[in-house]
C-alpha cells in the first residue's frame, strides 16, 4: 500500500488527468477503500487526477459501494458499472456466465440514484441464442429497470484460447466472424509509419441472429443510445412510457421502421445507422472517423448527434419527433396523451447542452413533467398532473464557445454519464385554473 500511495502522489504532483486502473474487481479487497480515499485526497490537495478509471467488482459489498461513492462524491470517476451482457438467459447459459438478479441490479440501480451516484450497463451484441426480440426486450427492460445513464452496446469479439474460440464451438451456433481493426472509442487515427494494426474476430452474425437481424440490432442500439442515452429525447420517451404503457421499445423502433417521404431526416439518420452496420460485417471500422471534430474515432450514435448540432438540424429532428412520436400514440390508441408530446419535446430542447449558451432560460410547462421525469429516473412512484410550471435553465453555470470544446467536453467527456442536460429549478408551480 505504501508503494501505490507514493505512485498515487507522483501522479498527482506531475499533473497527470487521467489513471487507468488495470484491476477487473477494484472494490473487492479492503485496501481498495485506501485507493479511493488517497486518490481523492490529492485531487483536492493537488487537483490531480481528475479521474481515476476502474473496473469495479459486480459483487454487490458494502466495501464495493463505499469504494464507488468516495470516487464519485469527489468527481474522479464516470460511472460505475452494473453489467449485464444480456438478459437473455439461453444466451447466457451459452457463454456459461450468470448476472446479478435483476432484484439485485434494481435495487444497486435505486441506492446509486438516491445517492446520485452515475452508473451504466453493457450489453453485447451477437452472443451465441441471442436473437433481435430477446436483445429489444432486454434493452427496453433495463431502461425501464432504471438504466437512464448508458448501456454501452459492444459487439461481441472472440478471443483467442477461449471456448468461444473453438471451431466447433462456433459452428454449432453458427457463428460467422469477421477481422477488424481494434480501435479505442474517442482514440485517434494512427496513420505513422510505425503504426502497426491489431486484429479482432468480430461475430457478426449467428444461426439465431442472421446477418440482417444483426444489422438491424446494431441499427437499434445505436438509435438508443442517440435518442435516450444521449438524452436528445430522453424526456419525452420517458414520459410516455410512464403515461402511456408504450414501451420503450416500441417507441425506438417507431424511429427504426420510418418512411423517408415524411420522416426525411430521421430515415437519414436511420439509414446512416444500417449502412455502418453492414460496414462493420465487411470488416469496416467499429466507429466513425471525423478528422474536422476533434479527429478522433466517434461512435456512431454521438457522431450523429454532433452533426444535427453543428448543421442546425435540430430543430428538424423535434419536429419530425413530434410528429411521428404523435401518430404512434394514436396508432396505440393513446390519443388523450398527445398534447404531452410536443410539451416534453419542448423542454427536452430547451435543456440540451449545446455551445453558444450564455444565458439563463425560464421556460413554462402545463403538467408537472420534469417533475415525473426526475421522479422517474429514480425509480420513485410518480404521476402526470395539470400543475403548470415554471423552470429556471441554468446554461450560464456551463458555456461552450467553441464546436471543438463542446464536442470534448459534452459529448465525449458525458459519455459515461450521459451528461448532456442542463441542470433546472423549480420557480413556481400551480394547478391549472389557478393562479
């Protein structure tokens, strides 16, 4: 312990950002506990590290809590993660895993929110039985569960030496692989003269998930991640969901399955997602490259959203959103839930981080929607009323003047946390017909 506190100043002496902790169960051993309080010692001392990165255990300790809260009540970590891989069992039993119950995940999820610690969740794409309706269902379950920060959606790659491996391993399960460039989310283009290139063994298609299933659940979880984890419309799907009993999933895939005549630029969007993903079983790169922004490897979901930003497009997206978000509720026979719509597509709006934002806002809602919205990302029982309401924005507390540093900053830096909405107050409430 010694020796690690003494690396631990060194780090934060020499100014160093960013540690990555090379340790798959940090918060198992009682030392870890030391780890976390130094480290957030000399950030206040030092202001460094900024962040210390780790892979926390899945054994739900008190110590693995603790561990956790010390990091994240001193803003040295992203977020903790609750991984699940899927939750379908066949898939599981399969690759011969187990998860924690999802009794178990629930209630690490609430005692997280309650605390306002973040925390996010993996899925992997292609496992062997897995198909497109158990993936969407398990998806739409983890969301509705109370995973509002991030499900990282991985596809899934072999590794040498392991059963996976075995050619009669993948034969059975119909496994077809493809090589790829290993590539690091938000890592740089290497173009040197030294550069050498490591090669994976992507799964990109399974005798349960064909190669057309396994575009179209890649297409599906990055309209996922576009629209709730990147917040673009994590107001409003949680609302109806709440509301309605529209479940998420329908509500993803309503944007997946539209006609590009009168949802032109969402089918751009959609159609973007399906050629990357028949891209990537070509052995194409796993992420989008943008030399303009920040010249670094985005995925696909976040490139979408920088580039509806920076080209003005988001004022199309909402109106197409609202459209479409309507005929769904009257195709669900959820008329009485329409004026919702464009209600919570206005404040979702009004509260997405964006540069060039220098002052404070006042919005007004006629239903107490942000109300429910941060009710309900808690897992806490909650209740559409006709209270209108009144809103401080506070854009002036996070200001951006430049694409490059917001790119940085909000969309890649937020990843984790899906921290991409402004922070709100309450000025004043009251129920309709009243003033």
């Amino acid at each position: 312990m010694d020796r690690i506190e003494k690396e631990l100043d060194w780090f934060s002496k020499n100014k160093i950002e960013f540690i990555f902790n090379c340790d798959a169960n940090f918060g198992i051993l009682p030392r870890d506990v030391d780890i976390a309080r130094r480290a957030a010692r000399n950030k206040k001392q030092f202001g460094y590290p900024k962040v210390l990165s780790t892979q926390n255990t899945k054994n739900a300790t008190e110590r693995n809590y603790l561990t956790q809260k010390i990091l994240s009540d001193n803003g040295l970590n992203k977020g903790v993660a609750l991984s699940m891989q899927t939750l379908f069992e066949p898939a599981l039993i399969n690759i011969k895993r187990q998860n924690i119950s999802l009794q178990t995940y629930e209630d690490l999820q609430q005692r997280f929110n309650l605390d306002k610690i973040i925390t996010y969740s993996d899925f992997i794409l292609g496992l062997p039985g897995e198909t497109y309706e158990s993936f969407a269902d398990g998806v739409a379950r983890l969301v509705k569960n109370g995973q509002h920060n991030r499900i990282q959606f991985n596809n899934l790659s072999v590794l040498p030496n392991a059963e996976m491996g075995d050619p009669e391993y993948q034969s059975h399960y119909g496994m077809e692989i493809t090589d790829s460039k290993i590539l690091n989310i938000h890592g740089s283009l290497d173009n040197s003269e030294n550069a050498i290139d490591e090669i994976q063994k992507l799964v990109v298609a399974t005798s349960s998930m064909p190669r057309d299933m396994w575009r179209r659940t890649r297409s599906f979880s990055w309209m996922t991640a576009l629209l709730h984890f990147n917040k673009l419309l994590q107001i409003p799907l949680v609302i109806l969901a709440q509301s309605t009993g529209v479940s998420y999933r329908q509500i993803i895939e309503s944007f997946c399955e539209v006609n590009e005549y009168d949802f032109p630029l969402i089918a751009e969007i959609r159609n973007h997602f399906c050629l990357r993903a028949e891209i990537i079983q070509n052995g194409g790169p796993e992420y989008y490259y943008s030399k303009e922004w920040l010249d670094i490897w985005w995925p696909d979901d976040e490139y979408q959203l920088i580039r509806l930003s920076i080209e003005g497009k988001l004022g199309t997206f909402y109106e197409e959103s609202r459209k479409l978000l309507e005929a769904l509720l009257k195709k669900t026979q959820n008329d009485n839930s329409i004026p919702l719509v464009a209600e919570s597509i206005y404040i979702n709006q009004a509260l997405l981080k964006q540069p060039y934002l220098y002052d404070d806002l006042e919005i007004e809602s006629k239903y107490n929607i942000l109300e429910m919205y941060n009710r309900a990302i808690k897992n806490q029982s909650t209740s559409l009323k006709p209270i209108k309401s009144k809103y401080l924005i506070a854009r002036s507390t996070q200001i951006w003047r430049d694409w490059q540093t917001w790119c940085r900053e909000v969309v890649w830096y937020g990843n984790k946390k899906g921290d991409y909405l402004y922070g709100s107050a309450s000025l004043e409430k009251y129920y309709a017909g009243h003033s």
